[in-house]
C-alpha cells in the first residue's frame, strides 16, 4: 500500500490570550495519501484554519503555538523544523489558498509580480522571460482571459473569482505536493464556486497533488473530496472515506450536519434544519465529550470521560460511546 504524504499525529495548538491558555487543537490525528483530496469539515471555531496554520506554521505570533505532536512530511517533522528549512518547503511543496484572496494577494503590487515573487523565491534557476512565461502559462490554466493583460493589473482590477484564481495560480506555480485550500470558494457565487471547484479537480488529475479542502459545507465536501475528516471544539469526533460517511454517519454531530444539507426535494425557502445549540467556548469546555450540551443521545459517562476515538473498518473512525448503536 502507498506511503501517507503527510501524517499529523496527536497535534495540539494554544493560544495564549487575554482569559488564558486557549486549547484550540487537542490530539489531532490524520493522513494525507497521495493525489487524495481530505476534506476538514466543521462548524466555525472548530479549529479547521488553527490546523491547515499549524501545518504550515503560521500561527500568529507570539500567542499561537504548537504544544504538541508531530507533523511528519517527506521523513521530516515540520513542527521541529528550523525555520529556514520550512520556508523552503512552504509555497514549494506545500501551497495554501485562503477564504479570502486579499490577504495572500498585497494590493500595492500588479498580478504580475506578485506571482513572479513566489518564482523568484522558490525557483532561482529561471531568468527574467523564463519566469513571465511560466506566470502567463498558469495563468491560462487556471482559466483566466487575456492573462498577459492581467499581469499588469493591481488585485483589485479583478473580479472576486479572478483574484481567487489568481490566488491558486499562485499556490501552484511551484507545483506544491500538497495544497491546502481554507475554504476557498466561501466567499464566491455559486456558479463560480463549482468552476472554482472542477478546476481544482482538473488541477490535480493533472499533477497529482493532495489536497486538503477545510469547508463547514458538507455539500462541497461531497462533490470533492475522497475521505473526510469532521471536527468539533478542536478534537476529531469522525473520519471516513467519502461513501462510507454518507451511507453510515455515526456520530450525532456527523448525523447532524448532513441533515442540515438542502436535498432537492425540500421546498424552497424552507427551513434547513440545524442542530440547537452552539459550540462552547475554549474557556469553558466541559469535562468529557465536548458535544454533550447538544446532543440527544448523551448519557452520564459522556460527561465524565472523553470517549476515545475508535478504530471501526475501513478507516472509519468516530468518537462516540453510543456510536455502536447508529451502525
Ligand atoms: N489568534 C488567536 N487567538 C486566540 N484564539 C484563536 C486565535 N485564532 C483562532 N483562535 C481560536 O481557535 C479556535 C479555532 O479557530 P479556527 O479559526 O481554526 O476555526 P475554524 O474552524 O477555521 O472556523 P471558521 O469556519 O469560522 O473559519 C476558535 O475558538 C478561535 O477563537
Ligand atoms: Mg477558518
């Protein structure tokens, strides 16, 4: 069987702030494949952008950083790596598109030299023509007209699906192994969202990358992704495979959250329904399973331990102590 790309092995992420320590990630474990599309689905505050900024170490400094676990990338652990060696990998080997184009993209420089920066600094070797033709090149590929015209234009001259394109042109001139996308269509029109989308899927038929898709849209998980990896209050409470997700959810916030998807038949404007009640807060998390103020099925032992996260078939993983009887 082929070797794992990426591995995140128990991975815990705090923020020192005003109140205290914030645990934002506690014992975060999953694998990447080759030319695999892992989805990371979950409500806001989650912790989804907290582990995609983990991996890459861009937690804002000083107050984010990473207490423990590991991050292991081509026989290296990226959470140990001295900081010279991990620029080298970041925007090389591993890219990063974000929810909002702006800020990746610096609004003071034309497209042009944004997207020749990242060459400069990744690919030395190229010369001055060498680099515009590569830039112009994926500029094509990514689906955006007249790209001659458009190195010359300021980000702002674009249209929000341009500079989102723009923005993966940019991840992928390197021709990262991995890329990780943070909700990179949440900002977009439908329409554009599924262009965005089936160029992402073109993209890696192409070249083979992995992708990592962090989206609180399980419909955009389903179109896209290969395995799925749902969180909840910083802590993995299910991972499976695509079909087999859908087909047996077992956690009641899995179960949960594919309720609230729009199917067909439901009539428009109604209400989606959504699960009652929100996420606790990282001050005051309860002991025990982090779910248990919104879940139906909760019993006393739930409010005690934390259930560990079972090993089913098939990769299935879930954190439930009543999970058994969803099945
Ligand atoms: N710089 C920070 N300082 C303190 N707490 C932070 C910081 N950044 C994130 N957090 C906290 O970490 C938790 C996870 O945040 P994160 O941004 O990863 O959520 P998310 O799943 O990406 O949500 P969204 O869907 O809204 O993007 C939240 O409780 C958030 O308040
Ligand atoms: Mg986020």
């Amino acid at each position: 069987m082929a070797q794992p790309l990426l591995q995140v092995r128990h991975l815990a992420t705090e923020f020192e702030t005003e109140q205290g320590i914030a645990r934002a990630l506690d014992d975060i474990s999953f694998e990447l494949m080759p030319g695999e599309t892992l989805g990371i689905v979950g409500e806001s505050g989650c912790g989804k952008s907290v582990t995609s900024l983990s991996i890459m170490r861009l937690l804002p400094k000083p107050a984010g950083r990473i207490v423990g676990g590991e991050v292991l990338f081509d026989g290296r652990d990226l959470v140990q790596l001295p900081a010279d060696e991990m620029h080298d990998i970041r925007g090389n080997r591993i890219a990063m598109i974000f929810q909002e184009p702006m800020t990746a993209l610096n609004p003071v420089y034309k497209v042009g030299r944004q997207l020749e920066e990242t060459l400069l600094l990744h690919k030395p070797e190229l010369n001055e023509s060498q680099r515009r033709e590569a830039c112009v090149a994926m500029l094509e590929k990514v689906g955006i007209p007249a790209p001659q015209r458009r190195l010359n234009e300021y980000p702002h001259q674009l249209s929000g699906g341009m500079r989102q394109r723009v923005m993966i042109a940019m991840a992928l001139l390197c021709d990262p192994d991995i890329l990780i996308a943070d909700e990179p269509t949440t900002a977009l029109d439908v329409t554009i969202q599924a262009q965005i989308l089936q160029l992402l899927r073109d993209l890696q038929r192409e070249n083979g990358m992995s992708i990592i898709f962090i989206t609180h849209d399980f419909g955009v998980i389903a179109e896209i992704c290969d395995r799925v990896v749902v969180m909840y209050g910083g802590r993995i409470i299910e991972q499976a495979e695509i079909l087999e997700l859908f087909d047996h959810p077992l956690h009641p916030y899995t179960r949960g959250l594919l309720q609230a998807i729009p199917k067909l038949d439901t009539e428009p404007k109604s209400l989606l329904k959504t699960i009652p009640g929100m996420v606790p807060s990282l001050f005051e998390l309860p002991v025990g399973c982090r779910f248990q103020n919104r879940c139906e099925f909760v019993e006393p032992r739930c409010r005690e331990q934390v259930p560990p996260l079972e090993d089913l078939d098939n990769g299935h993983q879930v954190r439930c102590f009543r999970a058994g009887e969803f099945r």
